[in-house]
C-alpha cells in the first residue's frame, strides 16, 4: 500500500504489469477526485486501484497522474473513463433520435469547446448526452488510447442499478456527491452535488426529500464512498432515514480481497463502472 496525503495505492502483491493485455482499467474524474481500477478480466480480480481526494483534476492532477504513474502506461486491454462535466442530458430513449444527436447540444450554453458524446443507458431507459472539454479529451486520448468515454454518473448508476427496490443511493467524494433515487427499480432522479460542510450538506438533502416527497422511514438508503459511520455527513442522514446501508463491490462479480483491509464501500461505483454495457 503506497499513500500519500490525499492519495491511496493499493496493488495486489501478485499483480504482474505483464498481464495488463488481459485487464481492463476503469477511471472516474470527479470535480474534485481522481480514480482508477485495474481487474483482471480473465480471473476476474480486482488488481489495483488509486484513489485521490480533494484535488481538482482539471488544474493539473489528471495530467501529473497519466504522465507519472507507471500502472497507466500499461497496455490494457479495455479502458473506461467517467468524465466530470456540468453539462448532461438524460434524453429518455422514447423521444431520443440518433440521427438528430447534434441538436441536444442546443440545450447546452452556446460557446462551448468540448466534445459532444452519447451513451445509451438501457437498464433505466434514457441516452446520456454530454460535452467533455476538449483539453481533457485530449489529456486521454494521448495517454489512454481507445478509452470509452462516459458521463460522470455512470459509475454510480451502475451501482444503484444492482436495486430493485425502492432506494436513495448517495456515492461521496470528500466534497460532492451522486443522488439516485430509484422506485421499484425505476429512475426518477440523478443529480450531483458540491458541498462545503455539513450544513451544506443538509441543504442539499433535504432539497431532495422535499422535492420528491420521499418518505425517510420507508426509503432504503444506500452509501457509498468516502463516509464513515458517526462522521458529521453520517450523523447529519441519522437525523431523517431509518434504514442506512453501505453499498459493498459487487463481490459476485469481481474478487476484491485487496480491499479487505479497507472500507469495501470506498470504491463500490468505481468497480461497478465494470458492470456498464
């Protein structure tokens, strides 16, 4: 285990570099964290995984860590990348038009310089449409060949996918994070949320119960990356929801042992990214 301030290296002892052909690399860049997975898709092992919090891929983090770790310059075999932006659609697939994809850019500010990308989301019926900054296009493209791009919620809607009941999922990063409130398995919201401190924090999640009228008794909610029990952002949810859970790696899909030693919840949506078609 290698770590760092705000950063964690954790590598299984019997990973070899040279089986990187044989793995897949999942990445999520949030506003404020950077991330990567290596499984092995033949044993199906989680290998390794990086996380780094409180820092602001776009000012330098994400080019300092695709030039400087030595894991990223291994020729996977597939690449996934979750990309922050602020500017998503969820088009449901009724009204969606393939051959009109280009005119959901309309709903965008005009002016912007990135690149517009769509990617079909059949499990909750819509087509994710999204503008990724050219820079950090760029940035991968030259350092991560062949990488699908996806939209930032897809990690955590994954995971949340994994429900069939009638759920609020929350996926932190130490200053943001993912709501997914789905019914019966069924999405009716997805949002993301900075927050500063807890009050901010408390702000925001009651906007979310107020406006979709959740019962907090009944609700199942699900967590999922950096909380911890009896933390400020903990306590502040005890307040309202009877039944917390923390969300574990899909253990039926991918061995995780390396995390044993750690909270399995850090980096659930990170590793269900794998489960995205």
């Amino acid at each position: 285990m290698n770590k760092s301030k705000n950063s964690i290296l954790l590598v299984d002892p019997e990973f070899d570099p040279q089986t990187a052909s044989s793995c897949s690399l999942l990445m999520k860049i949030t506003g404020d964290s950077l991330s990567y997975a290596i499984i092995d898709l033949e044993k199906r092992q989680l290998k390794a995984v990086f996380d780094m919090q409180e820092c602001d891929p776009a000012s330098g983090a994400l080019l300092h860590t695709l030039k400087n770790d030595s894991y990223l310059q291994l020729p996977f075999q597939k690449i996934r990348a979750a990309v922050y932006t602020s500017y998503h659609l969820s088009v449901p697939d009724a009204v969606y038009q393939t051959e009109k994809a280009a005119e959901y850019s309309n709903f965008f500010p005009s002016g912007l310089t990135g690149n517009l990308y769509t990617r079909p989301c059949k499990e909750f019926g819509f087509t994710s449409v999204f503008n990724i900054e050219k820079s950090t296009v760029k940035l991968l493209e030259d350092h991560l060949p062949g990488a699908e791009l996806f939209d930032q919620h897809a990690p955590a809607l994954a995971l949340a996918g994994k429900s069939e009941t009638s759920s609020l999922s929350l996926d932190f990063t130490a200053g943001s994070f993912h709501a997914v409130v789905l019914e019966n398995g069924k999405l009716v919201y997805l949002n993301n949320f900075e927050f500063e401190n807890t009050d901010e924090f408390n702000y925001f999640l009651l906007l979310i119960i107020k406006q979709l009228k959740l019962d907090t008794k009944i609700i199942q909610l699900q967590l999922s990356g950096i909380i911890h029990e009896n933390d400020d952002t903990y306590n502040c949810l005890l307040k309202y929801f009877s039944k917390i859970n923390f969300t574990q790696p899909p253990a039926g899909d991918i061995d995780h042992t390396i995390l044993d030693d750690m909270p399995g919840h850090y980096y659930s949506s990170l590793i269900a990214f794998d489960l995205c078609v």
